[in-house]
C-alpha cells in the first residue's frame, strides 16, 4: 500500500516512540488518515498509535481538536496558524505526547493564486515543543501530493521523538 521508504520511516518512528516510552496522535486533513494507516501498518504500533483524528471540515477541525474558528476565518484553514493549532488540539484531545497535523490544498480543484494546489501545512508537537513546515509540492496530483504529505508528517514525527 505504501511504498518502502515511507514503511521503513514509520518502523523508525513506531522504534523510537517505543524507545521513549511515548505515544502518538496524527491530525489529518488532506491526507484523510493516510499517515494514521502508514504508521499502523507497521507490527507493534499500538503500543504506541493513541488515536488519528480525521478533519476534513472546518467543523470538524473547530469540534474534534478545538481549533478556533476565528482562526480559521482569519487565515483559512489551509495555514500555518490552523496547522499548529491542529497539532496542539490532539495533544490536548489524547493521551499522546507527540502529535503531527496536515492540512492543505490535494486538488485536482480547491486551489487559488495565494494558496494553490499543493500547498500543505504540517506541524508537529512534542516534549521539545513545535515545529511548523509548509511545503509547495505543486501540482503534481492529488495522489501525489497526499503521498508527498505522508513523507514529510513521518519525517517530522521522526525529529519530534529523536528530540524527546
């Protein structure tokens, strides 16, 4: 389902946070739980895997991770500010201490000047505190752009723990 170099960043991160004793929560968007299914493809994840919040909808952001809608109204939903506050929502919402959030503009549609399609926001808490990245991968497809998403959101979730 995921191609090898994505698995093997998920088994780093499952090792990690089994080293550290820590727990996980991922906050997607666009990638629609893709991340959630990378890291619990790996055998031994749920010692590990708190829970995934799926958010496609601003109420969903606003419901499940209390994302203030005014900050979604201010600067959309596909931002900086909504992606960090995404990941400190399922920190709040769970029992994990490293969490990593997504949200951004997978296409083919949904795109405008300022924020086109392939635009992501990724941020990612955890005892070292938070981290935001925002990638333009372009449009390259939606497919594309959700597997580029995975990439990245396991990568940050690697520098979170290697940091813990």
């Amino acid at each position: 389902m995921f191609p090898d170099d994505i698995l093997d960043a998920a088994r780093a991160v499952i090792a990690a946070a089994q080293a550290r004793g820590l727990t996980i929560a991922t906050a997607e968007s666009c990638t629609g739980g893709l991340v959630a299914a990378a890291l619990t493809a790996v055998r031994g994840s749920s010692a590990v895997v708190d829970r995934g919040f799926v958010t496609y909808s601003n109420a969903a952001k606003a419901q499940a991770l209390g994302v203030a809608e005014d900050i979604i109204n201010q600067h959309g939903a596909v931002s900086e500010p909504v992606a960090r506050a995404m990941a400190a929502g399922a920190q709040r919402h769970s029992d994990a201490q490293v969490t990593v959030a997504i949200t951004g503009i997978a296409g083919p549609g949904g795109g405008s000047a300022e924020k086109p399609v392939g635009l992501v926001h990724f941020a990612a808490s955890g005892p070292a505190g938070q981290v935001h990245e925002m990638k333009r991968f372009g449009d390259i497809g939606r497919d594309a752009i959700r597997i580029e998403s995975v990439r990245v959101a396991v990568s940050l979730l690697q520098d979170r723990l290697a940091d813990a």
